[in-house]
C-alpha cells in the first residue's frame, strides 16, 4: 500500500496531465506556500509534503514533475518581487536628480514656493493629489504669460488649442505624471506627498517620486513622511534636502463651545459635519437662527460645484457667510475662514461611528485662518461641550512619521505572471501574485480589495487581459454600486465590440431625470455626474470606443448647473412674483357739455329734455336718428 506521501504524488502527477502541460493556479499557491516554509515545518511530520529530491526511492516520473513544478515555482517568485521598485523606472535612474522636501503644516507657504519654482523654469511638471488643484496651477500659470497645458484622468488641454504643439508646462494629476525618457523636465512638483501611505492610491506617489525624470524634484507635503522618503532616497543614492515650514498664521483652540446654539454661528464660520444627510438639516438651521445664508460643501458634489460654493463663502461681498462642510475641505481648496466649528468628532467608518483621527482633526483644522487675508488668526472649536475636551486632546497628540509606502504593481509584471497560469482568470491571476509578492518593509501593497473586487465582477466578459486589467484598475470606489453598474456596462459593450455614443449613454444613466426636489433626489445627479467623469476616463483609452465626449460634457455642463442651483437654493420653492399694477387712473368724460337733444317717438309729439351725454352716445343717437327718417321718407 502507498503512503500517503506517495498517494499525493500520483494525484499530483494526475493533475498535473490534466491541466494539459499547465499547472492550476491553486496547485502553483500550494507549492509556493510549501517552498517559502522551511523544510522543518514542511516535512511528513506535520502532514506537509517533502521538498522535491529529499526520497531516493520516489519514482522517476514523480521527481521530474517536483523538478518542474520547483521550477515554476522559482519563475514565479522572482516575478513578484518587488523590494526594488525604483528599478521599474530606467529614465529617472539614468539621471542625477536634486530631491527637495518642502516640509509644513497647512498654511505655511510651502506650496507656494515650489510652484514659484515651477513656473520660472524652462520646462516643468507639477502633480496634483485633486483635478481642482491641476485646473487652478493650469489657469494661474496661463494667466501669469506660462503656457501650461493639463493633463487629468478624464481630460486634456493644451495651451495653443493644438496637441501637436505642446507647452512647456504640464499641470496634472499624481496618476497622469509622465515617467518616460522621452519627456524629461528641468522640474517637477509633486504636491501632498504624505499621501504616499494612502492604502488606495498611495501607489501613484510612490511611482511618481521614484519616476519621475527630473533635474530637480521639489516635495510638498507634512513632516511626517520625512524619514520615510529619506530611507528611500538612500536606497537609490539620492540625497534629500529638507526645508521646513512653520505657520503664517496662527491656529488658536478655543477655551467654549458654541453650547449646542445654531444662533451662535457668525459670519467666517466653517461648521464641518462628517455626515451627507445631515448638512443640509445642520445648514438650515443656521439660516434659521442667525438669518445668514450658508454655501455647502461635500465629497459627493462635483469639482465645480465646489469650487463654485467656495467663491461664494470667499467673495467679501457675497451673502454666503458661512459654511457647513464635510472633511472634503481638508485638501484642494482655498477658503477663506475665520473659525472651524466640529459639529461632531464621530464619523461613521462603514461598519461604526467612531472618533476620528487626529491628522485628519488637524488638516481641517489648519484651513482656519489664512495669511494674507481678513482672518490671519485661525481659531477652531466644537459645537458642543461635550467635545471640547476631546478636541484639545486629538490637537496636542503629536503626529506619528509614516512608516511604508504604497506600491502598485506594474500590468507588465501581471502579464509575464499570467504566462505561467495560461488558464487563470485575471482575478486568480492577481490574488496569487498579491499572496506571493515579496515586499522591502518600506512599502506595502495598495488597492488590492478594489483591484480584486472589480476583476470578479468582470470575470465573465469576454476581455484580454491587458483591457481586463484596464477596467479593473479603473477609479471606481467598490463601495459605490451604481458606479460598479456603469462600469459593468461599460465594460460589456467595449467587450461586444459596440461604439458607446451619446444615446447609449443616456441609456446606460437613464436620462433624462426630472429636476430633484429633495436631497435624496439630488444624489441621483451626483451618481451620474461621476458616471459620466468614468466614462471620459475610459474615451481617454478607448476613444474610437466611446465617443460623442463633447456632447456628453454638455450633459456633465448640464449636470453641475442643476446641482448649484439646488444646493443654492436648498431645494426650497422659488418665491411668487410679485406682480406690480398700476394705480387706476379715473378719466373724465370728453364731452361735458348739456346739449338738447330731440326725439321722435311713433304717435307721440315731439319731446325736448336735457341729459349729459358723452361723444359716443351722440353718435349712437344721430345715427338711429338718420335711420328712422329714412323709414318714414320711404
């Protein structure tokens, strides 16, 4: 009787024939588990199966499998190495590049000098971590004489209106950074580099300061991450400078609450709710209690919307006095506000509301107060008593350094994977690459749930690899249905080979809506509103796939005017117009006069009497008069 050692063999061997030369993805993560646990925990003992060669009496048929299969093992493990990202980037090593680290908090002024820098060389980069941050350096640079052009995951603009003659200035977002030989720059500036330890798009920052090829590479970004990239920088004998910032304005806390009194809110209040659905029952209340009208702002409203209600709040004139905002005012816009006011210090994480963090209480906090304007002292509180304390305390912990960054894997490391596995599925293909990459304890792996999720859901159409990781990768937070749905759709008639025009689209999104009436209703236009920006990102890589992008920008145009417009007016109904009417004016008659008037009636003699009449009467009576002659004369 075999044992059962040998019993695992002949299953394996049979296996082995049945894949027809190719070897299961979940036979290859067995192997590759056993060949990283040592041969001590692996042995018969434990139930493991012994390491190939370690039996002399194993058949000769079982030993040359175990050599193949240790082979393949050996390929796949080199593959999904990746302890030295910074080999991924040739142009940027063959280069002797100057790393400068402007290190600050919110409103130190550290931005500002790098973009000095960016706009007064020859040719320059600067990456964004928002859309809005690209739009705002693409418009100021062109402004200040800089042709600049912008680049973003759903559009392209070029400085001259003609891509074939481009400027020498590039805004665009961290993802977008151009990382070939062929578009090197005299400076780059990548802004909000503490983002590099962020778990879904950490990734893009760790390839855009390991890649980009630069003369010189100015950092923006909180001190927290200065160890960290100095770590980095020594592995690939790049020396970084460090400069540090401190505030221009001061950030004062406060000693009260607003005691839980709306009416306390006054004008450069900033009243931050970690809650969609209560910003717009927390913004009515103000208005109720201190007759100042508020402007909002929130994740889920698109980039014009924002940047639309934070000209309202800014503008010295306007109404808008106040804000009510979620913790999307931590990042991406310049407000000008006088005191933050945390409604609450809880925010719900998918599961539980718990308090929040403490770097995320200081960004937002750090938006108070701005130098240069009519607030340059910040002050922050709370809105009820009961948080005050919490408050001061989540300010005073100290910040702690980051400690890995974020990589993602290149699709040309997946594909040579892929080759070994030719009957996987791009969803095994990637959870075997994740479980079996081997990683330097600077950097960790990033948006591999997402990656999965997406890449289980489009398993069953009919895609190469290469596009089926395209969409896969694609920015859709799994957590959002509707937009997992308008990515599947997407994905299906890109896979049955159809052209997505105009009026597929407006299937896909089923629109026309009729206008909301109710924050629950505006939900369905900010859902389209981010349908649509995947929809321009996927014309960017497909665009003979998905086309009519101008009339859909018109629609996205559409979209974000509706979406002001509620959030101006809070869904309340428009006023009646006042219909303004003349005063009646009383004329008096043309004709005053008493005139004698003669009338014949039949057999009765003639009678004289005095009336006041007008012209019309007496043209009535002339005429009735002429008439009854004639009848007599005839």
């Amino acid at each position: 009787m075999l044992s059962t050692w040998c019993r695992r063999c002949v299953l394996r061997v049979a296996r082995h024939k049945a894949s027809v030369g190719s070897t299961p993805a979940s036979h290859l993560e067995r192997s590759l588990h056993t060949a990283s646990v040592p041969q001590s925990e692996s042995d018969g003992e434990r139930g493991g199966i012994p390491a190939a060669g370690s039996f002399s009496n194993v058949p000769e048929a079982l030993r040359v499998e175990d050599a193949r299969v240790t082979f393949r093992t050996s390929e796949l493990k080199k593959l999904t190495d990746l302890r030295v990202p910074y080999n991924w980037y040739p142009a940027a090593r063959s280069m002797r590049r100057r790393l400068v680290y402007h290190a600050g908090p919110t409103n130190s002024g550290k931005t500002y000098n790098a973009i000095q820098r960016f706009l007064s060389s020859g040719k320059a980069i600067y990456c964004a971590p928002l859309r809005m941050l690209a739009h705002e350096i693409y418009q100021k640079a062109n402004e200040q004489g800089v042709p600049c052009d912008l680049l973003t995951g759903e559009e392209q603009l070029f400085a001259s209106g003609d891509k074939e003659i481009p400027a020498g200035h590039l805004a665009c977002t961290v993802e977008c950074a151009r990382l070939h030989i062929a578009d090197t720059f005299d400076v780059a500036v990548i802004d909000e580099v503490q983002m590099i330890k962020d778990y879904d798009r950490g990734g893009a920052w760790t390839k855009a300061i390991l890649g980009i090829p630069a003369a010189e590479v100015h950092l923006c970004g909180h001190q927290c991450a200065v160890n960290l990239l100095e770590r980095i920088t020594d592995t690939i004998g790049e020396k970084l400078e460090v400069i540090y910032y401190n505030r221009l304005a001061p950030l004062v806390p406060l000693d009260t609450s607003l005691k839980g009194s709306y009416g306390a809110v006054q004008p450069g209040d900033c009243v931050v709710v970690f809650s969609r659905t209560k910003i717009f029952n927390i913004s009515r209340s103000i208005e109720l209690a201190t007759k100042e009208p508020c402007a909002l702002i929130y994740g889920g409203l698109p980039p014009a919307t924002r940047v639309q209600q934070a000209s309202l709040f800014n503008g010295r004139n306007s109404k808008c006095r106040v804000l009510v905002a979620t913790d999307a005012i931590g990042m991406g816009l310049n407000l000008n506000i006088r005191r933050i006011v945390f409604h609450s210090l809880e925010k719900f994480d998918g599961e539980e509301n718990s308090v929040i963090n403490s770097s995320l209480v200081k960004q937002i906090a750090g938006r108070a107060g701005r130098y240069g304007t009519e607030y340059d002292i910040g002050e922050v509180t709370t809105f009820y008593e009961k948080d005050l304390a919490m408050l001061h305390k989540l300010l005073a912990v100290p910040e702690k350094d980051i400690e890995q960054a974020g990589i993602i894997p290149t699709f040309d490391q997946i594909e040579l994977f892929s080759y070994h596995l030719p009957h996987a599925s791009l969803q095994q293909i990637l959870e075997l690459f994740f479980k079996t990459a081997q990683l330097d304890g600077n950097y960790f792996l990033c948006d591999v749930d997402n990656v999965l999720d997406l890449a289980q859901m489009l398993q069953n159409l009919t895609l190469s690899l290469k596009d089926m990781y395209a969409f896969a990768t694609a920015p859709v937070d799994t957590r959002k249905g509707w937009l997992k749905a308008a990515l599947y759709k997407y994905a299906r008639a890109y896979s049955l080979g159809e052209v997505l025009d105009f009026a597929g689209l407006c299937q896909v999104l089923h629109w026309p809506l009729p206008k909301p009436r109710t924050p629950e209703q505006l939900v369905e236009f900010e859902n389209i509103h981010e349908s649509l920006d995947l929809f321009f990102w996927l014309s960017m890589k497909y665009k003979h796939n998905f086309v009519d992008v101008e009339k859909a920008r018109l629609l996205q145009g559409e979209i974000n005017t509706i979406i002001g417009q509620s959030i101006i007016t809070k869904f309340r109904p428009p006023r009646p117009k006042i219909v303004v009417r003349q005063p009646l004016v009383v004329r008096r008659p043309v004709v005053t006069k008493q005139v004698p008037i003669v009338v014949r009636k039949v057999a009765t003699p003639l009678v004289t009497k005095k009336v006041p009449v007008t012209r019309k009467f007496v043209e009535a009576s002339v005429d009735l008069f002429i008439l009854r002659c004639s009848c007599n004369h005839f």
